[in-house]
C-alpha cells in the first residue's frame, strides 16, 4: 500500500472539476474590475469575497492555496514566486530590526544567504546550529528571539533534526517554529509536531518537472483561548489576532509580506503546480523507495554514500522515528576530491547536471563549485561542503537503471 494513500484520493479530487473544463482554470489577469464602487469598498475590507489585484491574490493560486493548506493541517496558505520568496513572507511577516533568529541545520544555501546577510543588514542577527544542538539552542534564546528556524532534511548534509525535541524548546520558550519541509512534504507533518509555519519551495518535488518555480507558506490556526502569539513578544501583531482571530498569521504575512514586498504566484505557475501535486503521492512513495535500494547497493560496493536509511547514519534512529516512508530524493555522495567528483558526473549517461532537485530526472551537482563556491572554507566546514560532496537527487528511473550507471561511473571515475 502507497503510504500516500490518503492523499491520493484528496489531491485529485480537489484540482480537477466535475463540471466544465476539467483541468483547472488559469486566471491569468494581473488586475480584476469591481463592477461598482460599493463592490470595491467591500472588496477591500474584506466583506465581499472577490479578488481585489494579482499582487495580493490570483484565483488559480488561491484553489492551490486552499489544498496546500488541508495538506499539511493548516488553516491557511500563501503561495509565493518562488521558495526563497516564502521563506523571506513567513520570516519577514514576524521580524522587526533588533530581533533575533536561531537556524538550525542543513542549510540550503538561499536560506544560509538570506539570514547570515540579508538579514543581518536590516538588524536581525540569526545564530546558526547543528540539529544536535539542543542545549547550545536553548542558551542561545534571548528576549529578541523571534523565530526557531529548521529544515526538514538538512540538504545537503543529510542531517536529521529530533524535531519534538526542537518544537518543546521553541514552545517552552513561545518562540515561533517554522520549518521549510520543501524536501519531505507528505513525508513530514511539521504541524503535527508543534510548528507553526511551514514553508516550501514548490519548484522541488511537490510540481516535480522543472516546469515552474514557486513556493508556499503554511499557517496553522491561532488558539481561541491561550496561544503563544498572545504573548507580549509578538505584541506588534495582537491587532491582526483580534480582527481575524484564527487566521491571524495567515493576514500578516499578507498584509506585512505579500503586500509591500510582492513576492507574488501568478497563475500560470499555480497550474503548473497543481498538475505535479496530483501526482505527488505516487512519485514521492516511488523516489522514497528507489532511494532506499540505490544507498544500500552504492553503500555495498563501497562508495561514500550519505543517507539516514544507512544503519551507520547517525540519524538512523530518527529517521525511522520520523520518516517512516522516506525523506525523498536526496543523498549526497563523497568522491574525496573535486577532480574525482567532476569525473563521476561527466560519466554518467543519465544524470543531468543542475542545481534543482527533486525533479522526475535523477539530477547531481558538485557542492563546492557551485552553489556553495561563494563560502569560506569555515562555513563550508559547517555545513558538509567536502571537496568531494556530490549532491543527487534521484528520479523517477529504474533503480536499476540509476545503480548500474553510477556503478559505472564509480568505476570509470576512480582510474
Ligand atoms: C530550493 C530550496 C529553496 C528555495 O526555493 P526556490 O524555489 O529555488 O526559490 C528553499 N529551501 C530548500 C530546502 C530548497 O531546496
């Protein structure tokens, strides 16, 4: 049975219409007449229920908004241009200068960027850890301290957090949890463990062909009674807690993000990406499973493979305590050297060469010349970057067909 098997039913259900154009409709529309002056003063103060401009709210994201969000248990959902354009609405939403963030784990190079610099020169400081961390994490929160921030999947260390244990210290403390679950979606329910906010690059697995960029934000529902939002830290967002109640997070990051920064789906993109959801189920229980087999062989025949599936994974434990079907299609591969690592890629017949993942291909790419040649060699340290490091994100191919060719080009690459 598909571990996804729940999902099926739903993401199919949802995207296709009975009546009509089957396929779903694409507003593609960068403004929307009111009709009349009474209608667009409704429009917005929210009482008529109708888009107001493309910025704030396209109709084709908004039937993606409202499937992401029953995905993942949320209340709410804002779809955004791309992945670093929902990581930058879920944390902008929040932070005010002189705040700060603790980010543990991977990290995936956009986010290490946006928070060691971008961040950082609007006066937010962001501490970094191992997901092992806990007691350093637990020292390093201050009054300031806004967000707990984390991966699903450290990528490209492969690192995996003990999330309940994260979540206890982020809510212990009433700190704000979010996790960008763009690697695992399915896989991991971060809202079932405590977050509050879940974040995806869309453009990776969830529409899966490389065919549109995209991301998404996840909120959950604020308490009716107690909450930690209520708390005197996030008192400059109690006025959107008392208009919209529940949906509360959700308005923020609208009217504090998407609003004045603009990092807006359209609806193009949105199509796309629902086209790849409908499939999601079955592509996500496929890769899982291929990956599992292609780490063991390439672990049996002695080459450097990373990946939480292996007994001598430090993680192991928490793999199978947490992701029960997989943690999708990545696991990184160490040639030793750069030279040995470029061989490896150019010998392979299948693997296409980019810095994507999680698409229908199997694709590889050299970590430390490309997305990571910006960093010194301290922080490549920190996060995994050996000269070696072969990052791969496996396909939708015959496993078979993978360990043959990598064997292959193990074999080619090491003479
Ligand atoms: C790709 C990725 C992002 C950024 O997404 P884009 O759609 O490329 O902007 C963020 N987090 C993780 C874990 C990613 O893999």
């Amino acid at each position: 049975m598909n571990p996804f098997e729940d999902y099926t039913t739903f993401f199919v259900q949802a995207i296709g219409n009975k009546e009509g154009a089957i396929s779903p409709t694409i507003t593609q529309s960068a403004s929307f007449g009111y009709g009349d002056s009474e209608t667009g003063e409704g429009i917005f103060d929210g009482s008529v229920k109708k888009p107001l401009y493309s910025r704030v709210g396209n109709p084709t994201s908004t039937k993606l908004e409202s499937i992401l969000a029953k995905m993942d248990g949320g209340v709410a959902c804002v779809t955004t241009s791309s992945g670093m354009g929902a990581i930058t609405l879920a944390v902008m939403s929040l932070v005010s200068s002189g705040d700060e963030v603790i980010s543990i784990g991977g990290l995936f190079g956009g986010t290490y960027s946006f928070f060691n610099e971008t961040l950082d020169r609007f006066g937010v400081k962001t501490s970094f850890f191992d997901v092992d961390e806990l007691d350093s994490i637990k020292k390093a929160i201050t009054s300031k301290t806004k967000i707990i921030y984390l991966e699903s999947v450290g990528n490209p260390n492969m690192r995996l957090a003990d999330i309940d244990a994260i979540s206890k210290i982020a809510n212990d403390a009433g700190i704000s949890f979010m996790v960008d679950n763009t690697v695992t979606p399915l896989m991991l329910k971060p809202l079932d463990y405590g977050a509050d906010v879940v974040i995806y690059s869309t453009t990776k697995i969830i529409t899966g062909n490389a065919s549109a960029l995209g991301g998404a934000v996840v909120f959950r529902a604020i308490n009716e009674g107690e909450d930690k939002f209520k708390g005197e830290l996030y008192k400059d967002i109690h006025k959107f807690i008392k208009k919209m109640g529940k949906m509360a997070l959700f308005a923020v990051a609208k009217k504090r993000a998407l609003r004045d920064f603009g990092m807006s789906s359209n609806g193009f993109s949105s199509y796309l990406t629902m086209l790849g959801l409908e499939t999601l189920p079955l592509r996500a229980a496929r890769v899982n499973e291929s990956v599992e087999i292609i780490v063991n062989e390439l672990d049996k025949n002695g080459i450097d493979v990373n990946h939480p599936s292996l007994e001598t994974h430090p993680h192991n434990a928490l793999y199978k305590k947490y992701f029960k079907a997989g943690t999708g299609n990545l696991f990184t591969i160490d040639m030793g050297t750069k030279e040995k690592a470029f061989k490896f890629i150019n010998n392979s017949k299948l693997i296409t060469v980019t810095a994507n993942i999680g698409d229908s291909r199997t694709l590889a790419l050299h970590m430390g010349s490309t997305i990571y040649s910006d960093f010194d060699q301290e922080t490549k340290k920190f996060l995994g970057i050996s000269d070696g490091l072969i990052r791969v994100s496996i396909g939708l191919e015959s496993p078979k067909d993978i360990i043959l060719d990598f064997l292959e080009s193990y074999k080619a690459s090491n003479i």
